[in-house]
C-alpha cells in the first residue's frame, strides 16, 4: 500500500491523466503481486518439503519405507514400465522383487553399511535391485555402465564394493577387469546366463531371486533418514569420476522439491529415458515413483527417434530432458506424432535459451519445468513460473529462507573475488556470478554429504562467504540472476574464456552456432595462442557429411555473434563426444587444440582480414605460432 501511494504521488507531477495513472499504478502492482506470488509459492513449496523432511525425520523415516506406505496405497497400480520389453511391473511386483534382493543378501551375510557396486545397462531390474539393497542398508554403488578398464576398477575400488551385480550384456567389460578388482568381491550376472563368458566363480542371479523368500526381510537396519542410501558418481570435467554420496534424505528431497514445486500428481505419467547411474534419471524421475507413486516409464537409451512415439504410446504427461536432448529432438525431421501426445511439462536440466521457445511451440508443451541442482549440492533452484530461459528462482523479498546467492568471480579461473573485509561480494542483478549455497550441517536441507573422497569435498567448500567464518558450497557455475530473482544459467565452471578483452561464454557460443548450422553438435572452447593475450575460441563441428557452406557459416556469424565471440579456429569431425548424460567432453579437444599434426580433422583459421575461413596447414600453423600472422 505505501509503495502504491508514492507511486501515486511521483505520478502526480507528470501531468498525467488519471486513466494513465490508474493504468500504470495497476500495471506496477500486478508486476509486483507475480513477484510476490513467485516468492510465496517457491516458499511455499521449500517449506512444505522442509516440514516433511522433519517428519520423516522424527519418525525415523527412510526410501523403502516411504515406499512401504506408496505400496500400501498403489499395490496393483502401475509403478514401472520397461519400453524395450514392454513389461509392467506394479508397486506390489517391485516391492516383492526387492524383498527378494534384500533376503539374498541378508542369507549371504551382507549387512548395514556394506556396499554393492551395481553395473547394467538392462534396467529392467536395476530400480528393484538398488530399492532391495537399501531395505537392509546395503549401499549400492551405482556405475556409469559406459565406463571400462581403468576407470571402472576406479569405480568400484574407492566404493569398497563387496560384490558387484553387473547385467550379462556387459560380460566383456567386467572379465576384462576381474582380475584387478581383489579375490574377495564377489560377481552376479543378472540376464543371459553364459558361463563361458563370465569371470569364474560368477553367479547367475535370477535363480537365486527365485529361491529368495519375497516377503520383507526379517532384519530392518537401524538405517536413519541421513543416513547413506547410495553412491552416484559425478564425472568431473578432470580426471576419475568421483563417488558423491546420496543420504535418503537428499533423495527425498531432490524429488520433492520437483514434485511440489512443478505440481505434479500421481496421475501423471513420466518418461524417463535418462541413465539410471545418475541423479536425474534415478532420483528426479525414478524417485517419482518410489515416493509418489507416479507410473514411470523407462527407457534403456535414448532415442530421438522413438521419443515421441513412446510418449503417445504410454500416455506420458511429463517428459525428461537432460543435456543436449532437446536439441536432438529438434534435430529430427517433423512427424505429427511429435504433436499428438499429452505431455504437459518437459522436466529437466540444460535446454539451452537459443533454443527453449522453439521446443516448445514445435512440440507443443506448455510448460518447461527447467531445474538447477547438482547431485551433491545443496543449493538447488526451480523454474517454477515457467519463465522463458530461467533455471530457477530465488525470492528477492524473501532470502532468508533460502541461503543461496550468487557471488562475483573472475569466471575465467573461477576464483572467489572478495572485499577488504575478506567476505564474498554478492553480485547485483544482471552481474554474472557464482552460484553459492550456505551450508548449516544441523539443518537436513542446508547439509553438504560431501564426496566418498574427503579431499574432493573439501575443494567444493569456501569459507567467508556469506560472512565471516561461515561455510559454503561452490557450485562451480556461472548465473544471472534479474531484478526479481529469476536465474539464468551461464556457463559452466572454467568454460568461460576471456578474448580480446571480454568474457566469452561458451554455451551462449555453441548455442548460436548450433543454430546456425541446422543444430549440428558444436563444442566451444579456449585455446591458447602464444603472444596472444587471453584465449581464442575454437569450435569443433560434428559434420559427419561434410555439408557445412562455410562461406555462408562466416556471413550468419557475423550477423549473429560480436567480433570477440567469433570462433578463430574450426575443426570439423564426424561426431564430439559425449558424456552418459549428453554433455559434450571438451578435455580431449582442448588438448588437442589447433594442431594440425596431432589432428587429423580439417581444421580452419579465421582470417579477419579477407573475412573467411581459410584452411589451416602447418605452414600457416607455424606462422601463427611465431606472431607473423596476426589474429
Ligand atoms: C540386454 O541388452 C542387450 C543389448 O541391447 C540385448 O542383446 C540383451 O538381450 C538384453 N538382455 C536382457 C536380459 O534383456
Ligand atoms: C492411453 O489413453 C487411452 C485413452 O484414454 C487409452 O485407451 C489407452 O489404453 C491408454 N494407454 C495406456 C498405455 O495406458
Ligand atoms: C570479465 O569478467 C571479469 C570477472 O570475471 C570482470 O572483471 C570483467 O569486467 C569482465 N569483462 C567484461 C568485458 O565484461
Ligand atoms: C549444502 O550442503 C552442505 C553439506 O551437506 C551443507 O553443509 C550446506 O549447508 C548446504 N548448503 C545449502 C545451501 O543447502
Ligand atoms: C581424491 O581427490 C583428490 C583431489 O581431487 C585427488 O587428487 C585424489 O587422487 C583423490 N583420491 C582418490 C582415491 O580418488
Ligand atoms: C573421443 O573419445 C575417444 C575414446 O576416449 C578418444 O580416443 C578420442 O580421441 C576422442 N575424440 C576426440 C575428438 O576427442
């Protein structure tokens, strides 16, 4: 009421008339009502889930049993659905299965706290295998079934698995390496039984299932809501995967806090095509099902092809995207089934804005129900006004309910930049930033579980953040956040590089370019030039047809990007890639740089004089290295 009136009276000197008056006083409040609304119902949501979180809290509450009570509820309802198989299994069938894990576990001697490595890409069984596990605290370690030989006996070492259950498509991958993980950790082969082609001393687990009693175990652990459920890994931009640690708390939480902040009911129906090795897949989606008691349809692999047929098929009325998904939708060429479906809400992580009201009008879903949140971090965030571009949204009128802010970084090195008094500085809307979330380890939503590796943990953690002596977590991304607290995502940790004096964001680069060129994959990345100040940008295009006008390429570019963000370098290879959740891998690229010894692709130069790209050979190649040619 005081903001209006003196709005009211600044507008009295304008010698406006009283219609315009009204119609701008009415036009600032309702501004103002759907900030206050956005700020009262993402409260709303944090504290709705907060309280549960303290419920199950209190009456020692853990994921199986929640799902005790989803079973209760649902038993003959569908919980899962396998597209592949086609087969259906309700909440009592999973439940059952999972008693049956649990019993064969426990008549193996596995107890509280042990640890069993899960390796398949078949999933039929995975979701009834991790849930049976937890059910007498048996962790499982869930392994990216991409991974082999070094990197998977990494996996599975620095998890302390005691066994490892692995799906008989992935026989090869695991003979390889038996011998170097230990004598002691015993092998189950879910699927096709080959004896021949398993390590020795393998056991085949379905006939074991069969033998097990399906009721619920006799042993309950004394398992609390913070306690371990399992071990997902995040794959760091460097080096071996590291071993994040899910407690049964963050899991509800995840899913929750979509499952509130997004309105979703038990009647919907979710397509779930992401890997179930991971956060999004297995929690956001999967979790869907456990704690809510929503149908979710699961997909072994994504297909661009297939998703919309699937989706129509099932009924889906929520759809999963991670990574470049969307993007390879967009890619497909245009069928009527991709309209005629029921879904209403595409739920996920990474739609790039170059691209977000493009999917939504050629797919025809109303709602983007974009989210922020790392598997290990606190400081999720959620686009729950279905804001075009935002990732999330945090209450401006409202922060002390949610202790997150973005603080200023050189976003190049991703270094905390600090006032005289040594305390973070927060950023001002529209000043990029580094998203930070305060951690308070007594209050379960403010808690940081931290890595199996306690020297990894401590590298996410900054002290005198949000003031003296506190602790916070890095995020490692770069955000914007506008004046009533929507977030837009930026860049990702150390992908940002400065030319020519300006920051160069590298997803608003590979963004442009991608739709330039008919949403090819594009990698944007800095490579260093000696006597050249900062990095120059390079591109890698996947044109496994060579079809790229590159005359025409130089003339969109011009229009689309600023001189400074304009790749120097191109290199062309049939295809990037790519991480299990559809992420581009930039390590190998920006190793490799512009070399044309030690890269067999064609390579292009940028040469701003004659405006065009000109082949990059090693005569040129070394004229740009010694600075006789200048860029
Ligand atoms: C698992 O997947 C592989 C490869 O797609 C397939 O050949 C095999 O039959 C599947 N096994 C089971 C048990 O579904
Ligand atoms: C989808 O909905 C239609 C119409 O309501 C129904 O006939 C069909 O059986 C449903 N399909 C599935 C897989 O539930
Ligand atoms: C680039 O980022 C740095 C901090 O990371 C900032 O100080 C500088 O002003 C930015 N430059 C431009 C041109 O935005
Ligand atoms: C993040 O998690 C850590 C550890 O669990 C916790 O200490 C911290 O308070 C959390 N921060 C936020 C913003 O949730
Ligand atoms: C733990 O993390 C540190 C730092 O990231 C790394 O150097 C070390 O190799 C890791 N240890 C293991 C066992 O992965
Ligand atoms: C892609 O990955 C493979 C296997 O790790 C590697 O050999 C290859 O060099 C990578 N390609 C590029 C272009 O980085």
């Amino acid at each position: 009421q005081i903001t209006l009136n003196g709005m009211n009276s600044a507008l009295a000197d304008l010698g406006l008339l009283a219609t315009e008056k009204v119609f701008i006083v009415t036009v600032c409040s309702l501004h103002f009502n759907n900030i206050f609304s956005c700020s009262f119902s993402a409260a709303g949501v944090l504290l709705q889930v907060k309280m549960n979180v303290r419920r199950h809290l209190k009456n020692k509450n853990t994921v199986p049993k929640i799902f005790a009570e989803t079973v209760a509820r649902y038993g003959d309802k569908t919980a899962l659905i396998f597209e592949g198989t086609g087969e259906k299994w309700t909440f009592r069938q999973l439940d059952e299965y999972s008693n049956r894990v649990a019993n064969l576990l426990l008549e193996r001697g596995f107890k509280d706290g042990d640890v069993v490595a899960l390796f398949m890409e078949n999933r039929s069984q995975y979701v009834g295998l991790w849930l049976g596990m937890a059910k007498i605290g048996v962790e499982a370690a869930l392994i990216n079934f991409n991974l082999r030989l070094e990197a998977l006996v990494h996996c599975v070492t620095i998890s302390n698995a005691k066994a490892v259950v692995f799906g008989s498509e992935l026989n090869e991958a695991v003979s390889e390496v038996h011998s170097l993980m230990g004598r002691e950790v015993q092998m189950f082969c879910s699927g096709d039984w080959d004896p021949k082609r398993v390590p020795r001393g393998t056991e085949c687990l379905e006939p074991l299932l069969d033998n097990a009693p399906s009721h619920l175990p006799i042993f309950s652990p004394c398992c609390l809501f913070s306690d371990r459920l399992f071990y997902i890994y995040t794959s760091g931009t460097t080096g071996m995967p590291k071993a994040a640690i899910v407690v049964h708390s963050r899991y509800y939480r995840m899913a929750a806090l979509v499952y509130y902040g997004f309105r979703m009911t038990p009647d919907d129906v979710l397509y779930d095509c992401l890997p179930l090795y991971h956060s999004a897949g297995n929690i956001v989606g999967v979790g869907q099902c456990i704690l809510h008691g929503m149908t979710v349809v699961i997909r072994k692999k994504f297909s661009a092809s297939r998703f919309w047929d699937d989706c129509a098929k099932y009924n889906c009325t929520i759809v999963q995207y991670i990574g470049e998904i969307c993007r390879y939708l967009l890619n497909q060429p245009v069928r009527d089934i991709e309209q005629q479906h029921r879904v209403r809400m595409a739920l996920g992580n990474g739609l790039r804005q170059s691209i977000w009201v493009e999917f939504m009008e050629r797919f025809n879903i109303p709602q983007i129900a974009e989210f922020y949140g790392a598997t290990e971090c606190n400081c999720s965030l959620g686009n729950f006004d279905n804001k075009i571009g935002a990732c999330g949204f945090n209450s401006q009128i409202l922060p002390f309910i949610y202790p997150i802010r973005l603080v200023r970084v050189d976003e190049e090195t991703m270094e905390l930049i600090r006032g005289p008094d040594g305390v973070c500085i927060p950023c001002k809307p529209g000043e990029p930033g580094q998203l930070v979330g305060r951690i308070i380890q007594n209050d379960p939503l403010r808690r940081f579980d931290g890595y199996v590796n306690q020297s990894a943990t401590s590298k996410k953690i900054a002290n005198s953040v949000f003031k003296k002596g506190d602790s916070a977590y890095l995020s490692g991304d770069v955000l914007i956040m506008d004046e009533c607290g929507h977030m837009y995502f930026k860049d990702r940790t150390g992908d940002t590089f400065r030319w020519k004096g300006e920051n160069v964001s590298t997803t608003e680069v590979e963004g442009t370019l991608s739709r330039l060129l008919d949403m090819k994959d594009v990698v944007v990345y800095g490579v260093e030039v000696p006597g050249a100040e900062g990095k120059a940008g390079m591109a890698a295009i996947a044109d496994p047809t060579q079809s790229t006008d590159l005359a025409k390429f130089v003339k969109d570019m011009e229009k689309a990007l600023p001189p400074y963000a304009r790749p120097v370098f191109l290199r062309f290879l049939p295809e990037v890639n790519k991480t299990g959740t559809f992420k581009f891998q930039k390590m190998d690229l920006r190793r490799d740089s512009f070399d044309p010894s030690a890269v067999s692709d064609r390579l292009y130069f940028l040469d701003s004089r004659r405006g065009s790209y000109v082949q990059l050979d090693e005569e040129l190649y070394r004229s740009i290295l010694s600075g006789k040619h200048k860029l």
